[in-house]
C-alpha cells in the first residue's frame, strides 16, 4: 500500500514518536510518500531522514495514486490536507501531536495500533460533506472549499450587517460581529463556540450560526446540505474579513457570496475500534465528574 505523509511541524518531545511511525510503516511493507517541506523541516531541525519511496509537493503529486493520507499535526494540519486531496477521493486519517485534536483524533500513543489496523484494513471510511464558495471574483484561487467551515466577520470593530437568502428566499439580516456556515464535521468547531448544535457527520446540513448576534432571539439555524445560501454584506465597512477553514482574506463590501455543498466529499479514515461517540465524550469530557 502507498501512503503519503503530511505534516508541517512538530516539537522536539515528539520526535521519538515520528521515527517510531517511520519505522513502523517501512516494517509492516508500506510505500511510503513524504511531503517535500516536511522532510525539509526534520532534516534542518532534527537532522532526521526517513526511510520513503519519494517526496511529493501538492495536489498535481496525489491523484489518484496513493492509498490514503496520514496527516500529522493537530485540526488545522488536517484542514490543509483538503487543499492536497481535494477531489481524488484519497482517504486522510490524522495523527495528533497537538492538544485537542477532534479530526487528528490518534494519540501519540496509539500510533502502533493504528498503522497495524491500516495494515490488516481495521477501517472505516466515512465520507464528510465540503462547503464550496462561489464569488464574483477569485478569493482562494483554486482551492475554495471547507472541511468545517466559512465565515464571514468584521474587520473594524462596528457590528456588521449580513443579508441571507436560502434558495432564493429572504432568511434573515443578521446585525453580528460575523456568522458562520458550518458542515457537520465543523459543527464541534467554531460554531460550538458559539452556541450551535454538534450534529452527526453523516448528516446531510449545515448548521448557520451567527457570531455575537444583536438581537439574543436570532438563534443558529440547521438547514438541509442542498440548499443554496447567499450572502449580502452591507452596512457602514468597506471591508470584512472570510475564511474557508482556516484560510482567510479580506474582501470588499460589494462582493457576493454564495455557498453550496462541494460537489466531491473528503474521505477520513476512521479505526474500527473508535467512533464520534467516544471522541466526544474523550475530547469534550462528557461524563466526567470534575468534583473529584
């Protein structure tokens, strides 16, 4: 099998566990593909070079050609795997060397175990909607979609003002610092934060929720992943502020907005043994009684 490896960065104190990896694969007889900069950075910070088949750099290296994506990192490492696969269809799993790691959802600790349930195929691959942009003008060039989620926010400190259609049909004006349009993985992201549901990740919606809202009764709305939401700013900012995940520019007033499920989804990798249950009970506490 032929897997790539995606990373950025990583900390001294992890670095036992990244040659464990290394090792691990080339035991168990995988191909192994390694992102160019990442190899750049262990062999300038810790002088460290795998064993790999090849390096690759971006999307035009992938398609089609690798079994699945190990990412190593935390969410946001995970998120920019999006940009790499987009619509090859290569399952990613994540390997967490962060701190929370909803998405990068393998501990240091479990790595062995994981590469062995790649190996004997222990795996299930759920596929998890994507957000599309379409603008009047190009803002991520080729890359504008979202494995968690848009937004949309002020860039000055007034509040901003946000006109929302859904399939053609006045929603709402919203008065907010923002508002985000989340997918279901994105739903245990920033929209959590600011009071929106946690919905499955098989559910086909997405979840839009306003950021600070002036009126307390304009509450996140759950509407069905067809449906097609377009989005006016308008008020006394020349400017405002949008991110796709965690990508992010500044845009003017006059542009249009419109937002619709991808037309491809992104495979992740999920061990037999895990499943979104136990990751929200890990990584939110659920259960846990903080009186002892």
């Amino acid at each position: 099998m032929k897997v790539a490896v995606y990373s950025r960065t990583f900390n001294q104190d992890f670095l036992p566990h990244i040659k464990d990896f290394f090792r691990w694969l080339n035991e168990y007889g995988f191909e192994v593909f390694v992102f160019h900069e990442f190899l750049e950075f262990m062999a300038g910070q810790f002088q460290y070079r795998p064993s790999f088949v090849s390096s690759f750099n971006g999307y035009q290296d992938m398609a089609g050609d690798m079994d699945f994506v190990v990412s190593i990192g935390g969410d946001g490492t995970f998120l920019d795997t999006v940009s790499l696969v987009r619509d090859t269809g290569i399952p990613v799993i994540g390997i967490n060397s962060g701190k929370l790691g909803f998405l990068a959802s393998i501990a240091r600790d479990d790595i062995h175990q994981a590469i062995e349930a790649l190996y004997h195929g222990q795996y299930t691959i759920e596929e998890r909607t994507l957000l599309k942009m379409h603008t009047d003008a190009p803002v991520f060039n080729h890359c504008s979609y979202a494995l968690n989620d848009f937004t949309i926010q002020k860039k000055e400190s007034e509040m901003i003002t946000i006109h929302v259609d859904l399939n053609g049909a006045f929603l709402n004006t919203y008065w907010a610092d923002g508002l985000i349009i989340a997918t279901p993985t994105g739903s245990t992201a920033y929209s959590l934060s600011v009071g929106g549901p946690i919905v499955l990740p098989n559910s086909r919606s997405f979840i839009i929720s306003p950021i600070s809202p002036h009126n307390l009764t304009v509450r996140p709305i759950v509407v069905p992943d067809d449906s097609r939401i377009t989005l006016r700013p308008a008020g006394r900012s020349s400017k405002y502020l949008i991110s796709m995940d965690h990508r992010s520019r500044v845009i003017e007033q006059t542009m249009s907005i419109e937002m619709v499920r991808a037309g491809f989804t992104m495979k992740v990798l999920r061990l037999n043994h895990t499943s979104f249950y136990s990751t929200l009970r890990s990584k939110l506490m659920w259960g846990v009684d903080k009186r002892n």
